[in-house]
C-alpha cells in the first residue's frame, strides 16, 4: 500500500512539474511576442526616421531634418493633381497620401518624396490603370519595367513638370514608379534634382537622398 502511494505521489509530482514547465515556457513565449509587437519599427539607415503605415501596408525610412505629412481626407479642393488632369476620380479613388520634404524646400530649392495610393474598384492591371491614368497605351512607350519591392512596377521619368503637391514651388525633374498591390494602385514620386541649382553639388545631394528614401520603400507582409 505504501508502495502504491509512493508511485501516485511521483507520478502526481512529474505532471505538475510538466504543467509549471509547459505554462512558463508559453508565458515567455506570449511576452516575447507581445514585446515584438509593441516594438517601434527600427530604420535601416543611421539617423533616419520611420514611416510605417498598418492600414495601407507598407514603410519607409526618411532623415531625421525632413518633414513629413500624412492626408488621408481629402475634400473637393484637395484632388490630386493627376486624378485632375486626367479625370480617374470616380473611378480610382485618392485613399492616402504622404508627402515628405526636405529642409531646401522652404527656400524652392528642393521638393521631396512623395506616396499617393488609389482604390482600384474596377480591378484594373496596372497597365491598364496607367493607360487610363496617363492616357498613355501602351504604357511600354512611355514607361521602363521595374520593381517596387519585389513588385511588378512600371516608372516614368517626369521632367519640368511639379510632381509633388506643394504650395508655391517652382517645377523640378523627378521619377514615379507605379504598383499594382493588394488591389490598390501605389504611386511612389520623387524629385531628382533641385530647381534653382540642377547640377549642383545640393541638387546631387538631393537626388541621392530622393533615390535612398526610394531604396528603402517596402510593402508589409
């Protein structure tokens, strides 16, 4: 009899020691996740900052001098400025814009960088969408393939035309590289080169910054 409780005794003892070991490991296992989480997204160039939106899925990093703004409601006299021109709004909706500056635009030396997303009611291919968006077809003429992160893109060198939205800056040569994703329509513009000095060593200071915010664009998956 002594013998028969002894074992019930051990084997009792075994599984709560199991339960105790199984419950702290997926109490650790729930704080490191939950940590993970929580965590502030982490640039992947020293000294910049992030942009992470979770709604519309994707992120970027940008230097810590320039500005940022973030729009996502837009009245009647905050169209953009090519769903304007050629008349895709009532059918590709305007859902987001950021626009990112640097410090030279306050004196009109510089402009930006720039994400604009439309809805996609229609389900249109991108070649599509761009053909009725630019009035472009085919879009091969005018546009050069490439990816956006690892994504099918199509872009388009602009030049003297005003590609971002600011108030009171002069036009400058620039760079927008359209997506296809999620079945919305990504428009990444940037500008290339200052307006007062192309050329020029802030210009090529300016192109690179453009082109590094550009390099660092991702879709969150």
């Amino acid at each position: 009899m002594p013998r028969k409780i002894l074992i019930v005794t051990i084997g009792v003892l075994v599984l709560l020691v199991g339960a105790l070991l199984a419950y702290k490991t997926w109490q650790e296992g729930g704080l490191r996740q939950g940590s993970s989480q929580s965590q502030t997204p982490v640039s992947k160039i020293s000294g910049w900052k992030v942009y992470q939106n979770e709604k519309y899925g994707y992120r970027l990093d940008y230097p810590s001098d320039w500005l940022i703004l973030e729009q996502e409601r837009f009245g009647s006299g905050d169209k953009d400025r090519l769903a304007d021109s050629y008349g895709i709004e009532g059918v590709s909706k305007l859902l987001q814009r950021i626009t990112i500056t640097s410090p030279l635009s306050k004196s009109k030396q510089a402009f930006g960088f720039e994400v604009v997303i439309y809805s996609n009611p229609e389900k249109s291919t991108i070649e599509s969408w761009l053909s009725d968006y630019f009035a472009f077809s085919p879009p091969e003429k005018f546009a050069e393939k490439v990816l956006l992160d690892a994504i099918p893109a199509w872009k388009t060198n602009i030049g003297g035309t005003q590609i971002i939205n600011l108030p009171n800056i002069s036009p400058s040569n620039g760079v927008e590289v359209t997506a296809l994703y999620n079945d919305k329509i990504y428009v990444v513009r940037y500008t290339t080169e200052t307006y007062t000095a192309p050329g020029g060593p802030r210009s090529v200071e300016h192109r690179l910054t453009t082109e590094k915010i550009a390099s660092t664009f991702e879709f969150l998956r």
